[in-house]
C-alpha cells in the first residue's frame, strides 16, 4: 500500500508560477516511478510528467520548457514546478505512482486544483 499527500495548487493568473508537492508513504521501497496527471472539466486524465528513482523524467509535449519535475528519494517526495501558467493548463492535479506484482496497481493522491485565469 502507498498513500500520496499533494500540496500546492490554488488561482493564479495567467504567465504566473505555481509548484506543487507529494509526499509518499507506506511501501515506499518498492516505488520506483512517481509523477503527476491532471484532468480538465469534461476530459479524460492525463499525464503531465513523470520522474524516476533514477531522475530520468518525461513530459507532457503541453508542458515542455514550462513545467518541471524534481524528486526527493531521502524525503520520499516529488515537486511539479510550473511557470509560464495558461487558462488550458487549470485541472485538478493528481500524483501518482505505481506498482508492479504481477500487474500493475496504480495509487493517487486526492488532487489539487490549479485555477490559472486572469
């Protein structure tokens, strides 16, 4: 089991900044790829970038050169930080991470609204 606790999030205006927390706890030793998706009003959940234990990271085409991703392993935590905030960007933001036993157990934290309007 793991559980995920975001922070951060809130309204900010267009071509603002925002970042974005999880921390994550229970068998944590067995996570190796965390990373955050969001879901727009009336659309279907997407990812918006990932890191793993290595570092190695992968992004969203949308959010390239905007948004960056950073983890912790000693804290067992990751960041989102996000600049340069468009109104398409405004979603509830999840973390997630995954493990593997045979299949594949996906895990999320509750969401964090970003509002980006001006």
């Amino acid at each position: 089991q793991v559980q995920l606790v975001e922070s951060g999030g809130g309204l900010v205006q267009p071509g603002g900044s925002l970042r974005l927390s999880c921390a994550a706890s229970g068998s944590i030793f067995s996570i190796n790829t965390m990373g955050w998706y969001r879901q727009a009003p009336g659309k279907q959940r997407e990812m918006v970038a990932t890191i793993t234990r290595a570092g190695i990271t992968n992004y969203a085409y949308s959010v390239k050169g905007r948004f960056t991703i950073s983890r912790d392993n000693a804290k067992n935590t990751i960041g989102l930080q996000m600049n340069s905030l468009k109104p398409e960007d405004t979603a509830v933001y999840y973390c997630n991470t995954y493990l593997l036993s045979g299949s594949r157990r996906d895990y999320w934290g509750q969401g964090t609204q970003v509002t980006v309007s001006s």
